[in-house]
C-alpha cells in the first residue's frame, strides 16, 4: 500500500484488487503487449506458407512459452527502461523479446517480432485479452457470489411478510424473499446476456486493409490468416477496421456493466433504506467503532462504500463507452489515453460488489419489526375488498373505500363492520373477512421460484 498514490485503488483498496491487478493494471497491459508478440511469432512458424520464419523446435517453442510463463515485474520493468529511450510503449516490447532471442538459437528470426503489425494490431489483442480474462476470471465470479448470495437470501425469507412502501407511504404487503429476487433476477438476466458478449480484435496493419502484409506475400489468405491468429487467442474477427478497432463491442460490454452496476445501486439503496426502518438488523463487531462520538451507532457503511464506487464506475464506464467508438478518419490518439481507465472503471465495480456483499453478511431480518410495521395498517385491505365488491357489481366499490380508509387509521373492527354489510357471495365474504395485513401478500412467496 502506497501512502503517496493519488488514486485511492492504490492504497486504501489494494488489498481488495489483487485478483485483478495482472488483468488491468500497466504491468498486465505490458504482458498482454509481450504475449501478443511472441504468439505472433509462433504462429508464423507453424504456418507453411509464411517462409521467413522457419518452425521452431520443441526446446525453441517451451522457450517461447517459458517467457510467458515467467514474466513478472522484473521482466516489465526492463519493456519500462526500453521504453524510456525509444519513447514509444509498444516498440520497447518489440525489442525486448529481440534481446530475448539475441542468445538463442532464435535470434535468426528476430525481424518476424512485430511482422506486419501496426501498434494497434497488438494493443486492441492485448486490450481484448486484458477484458476478456479480467470480466471472466475475476469480476463475473463476483457478480455471480452476490447474486447467489441474494438468491439464497430471498428463498429463505420467502414467506416473511412486510409492509411494501410506495412513494414512501404504505402499500399493499409483500414478502422480502420476493423484493430481494426482484433484485437477484435482475442480475441473472445481465449475466445471461453476458454470455453473448464477444471480445473483438483486428490485425489487419496501418489503416486496416493488409497493405504491408500483400506487399511481402501477395498470395496469402490474409484475412484468414488474420482471423486464425484472432481466433487461437480466444477472441472474435473482426474484419472490417481502420487503424483500430473501432471498440463498438467495449461499448456494449460497458453498458453491460452499466447496467449490472445500477442494479447494484438500486439494491444497496434499498438495503439501507430497509436497515434504517428496522427491517434489516446490522451485525456488531466487537472491535468496530460506528462513530468517533456515538457508541450506539452501528452504520450501513458497506452499502454506502458500494454505493459510492458503483457510482464511480458508471460514471467512467459511461465516458468509455460513448468515446471509445468515436475516432477522427482513420484514428486520433484520444482513444489510446481514454483506454487506459478502463482498469479504474472495473476495479471501483469490483469493489462495489464486494462491498455490497459483505454488508448483506452483516444482516439479519428483524421480523419483530417487519410485523410492527404490518400490525395496524388494515387500510392496505382496502384494495382487495374494493377489488372483490367490483367482481360482485358493486357500485363505486373504489369510492367507498376511499372514504373508509384514506387519511384516516383504519382498525380491524372497522374492516371487518364494513365487510360484513358487503352484499358479496358468502364465500368472498369468508375469505376477506380472514384477510389480515400479513396475509394479504398474494403469490409474493411463489414468485421467488423464478429465480
């Protein structure tokens, strides 16, 4: 943890991003930049028609791979120095695997490293790649923990009933298993459509139509070279490109985000809402303090942390999303420094989700008060024996409840008075007349099997 870093994610929520750090941080963009290469290199020397780069050997290609494999911050740090004299981030990767292969058996091959490829060719890879891994390895799997951990949470208080609040006044009753699925189905239906999320890339050279690749072979299949090497590192082709690829599926995937985040943030706010009416008991840590000044105070702080770096994210997401599709002819630069916050944008989503799902482990139901609130509020009746005395032809069946019920605290003797004179059949009757405001929650307890 550094004391002296800007960004908070360098210091104070360290801890919470190591999984993602080799994803998207600048040591993982220079790895994916160093991958990107030395794929490149031995998928030239497996293809037969490709002459200048003959086929390596067993020990030559483990070589290759053993670089991969042991690349760490010492390896980066080296790209870092070359690039200081070159002054150029991808050009320093290319000659850091050159001196790589200067002691090898390889070094005949050296001027393969970045054949054809324009820098863009091998940073809209190593920018798939980086997503791509980061979404699927690190961020889903938390996504879906709190998911489930909803999900689990709404099956089991499926049948506790509470006073539901509209426009924050009481409404008619509900189940808190079914509130909380409302949230949980909301996710899994963004995490389906995350399933159908491709992670485009080009290499197609400087403007996008193979221009260097057809002057040193102009018999090749160069588009389904393109799409073969694409393909082997686990991403989509996309064929039709400027310079860059135009991130349209960034795009999407970051609306995706958007969504799953505000989703988030409408369960974080509901949470609190629900912990400040009683509803939700907090869990006391012995050693927490709640406030400098206050000893009672045990505060939602984990919902508000989600809260706030939910936010964060959307907001960074967002830019990304409508900027990095936009780019003047065949490219600007502005894409390349935009880019570079995407990191940021995932890591405070990241965060958010861990924060949201340790503040649900910190809660518990309080039914004592979920049935206080429930106790004396007969008005929420009001709409099913309106709606049965229209069943039965009643007429202005609303009207009169509205004048039995509105602004007024309505009892149980006054519920049942009224039912009772209802020239209603004896069995509506019956079954109104058992109606209480725990009762009265329809199939909210069965909806939570759509989860």
């Amino acid at each position: 943890m550094s004391l002296n870093a800007i960004s908070p994610l360098d210091n104070r929520y360290t801890n919470q991003l190591t999984d993602l750090v080799p994803h998207l941080s600048h040591f993982g963009l220079i790895f994916y930049r160093v991958q990107i290469e030395i794929e490149w290199l031995r998928f030239q020397s497996k293809h037969p028609d490709i002459t200048h780069v003959r086929l390596f050997t067993t020990e030559e290609d483990n070589q290759l791979q053993s670089w991969l494999d042991t690349f760490d911050e010492k390896q980066a740090q080296r790209v870092t120095e070359i690039e200081r004299e070159t002054n150029h981030d991808v050009k320093s990767v290319e000659y850091y695997i050159k001196e790589l292969l200067e002691p090898t058996s390889m070094v005949d091959v050296s001027e393969a490293i970045h054949f054809g490829c324009t820098s863009e060719d091998i940073n809209n890879l190593s920018h798939a790649l980086m997503l791509k891994n980061a979404i699927e390895q690190v961020w889903r799997p938390q996504a879906e923990q709190l998911t489930q951990a909803v999900c689990e949470r709404a099956k089991a208080s499926r049948d506790i009933p509470i006073l539901a609040h509209t426009h924050g006044q009481p409404a008619t009753p509900t189940t808190m298993g079914k509130e909380l699925a409302v949230f949980a189905y909301r996710w899994q239906r963004q995490l389906k459509q995350l399933d159908h999320i491709e992670y485009l890339g080009k290499f197609n050279g400087a403007s996008g139509n193979y221009n260097a690749h057809v002057s040193a072979y102009p018999n090749l299949n160069w588009q389904n070279i393109a799409r073969d090497f694409i393909e082997s590192l686990g991403l989509t082709f996309n064929p039709l490109t400027t310079q860059i690829d135009p991130h349209d599926y960034m795009a999407e995937l970051f609306h995706l985000l958007i969504r799953f985040n505000t989703i988030t943030l409408d369960f974080c706010k509901d949470m609190w809402t629900y912990i400040s009416m009683g509803y939700f008991s907090q869990k006391t840590i012995a050693n927490e303090v709640g406030s400098s000044t206050m000893p009672h105070k045990v505060n939602p702080i984990n919902f508000e942390n989600a809260e706030a770096n939910v936010g964060i994210s959307t907001a960074l997401l967002e830019h990304l999303a409508t900027k990095l599709p936009v780019s003047r002819l065949q490219r600007d630069l502005s894409d390349s420094s935009a880019i570079r916050n995407m990191g940021p944008a995932i890591a405070h989503s990241s965060i958010a989700l861990q924060s949201a799902l340790k503040g649900l482990a910190k809660t518990d139901i309080n039914t004592t008060i979920t049935q206080r609130d429930l106790e004396p509020e007969w008005a929420v009746l009001g709409e099913a024996i309106q709606t049965v005395m229209r069943k039965a032809g009643i007429a202005n069946p609303y009207e009169q409840m509205k004048t039995l019920t509105r602004g007024v605290q309505v009892t149980q003797e006054d519920i049942r008075t009224f039912i009772e004179k209802l020239d209603i059949p004896d069995q509506d009757k019956q079954y109104l007349s058992t109606l209480t405001p725990a009762t009265y929650i329809g199939l909210a307890s069965e909806l939570v099997d759509h989860l």
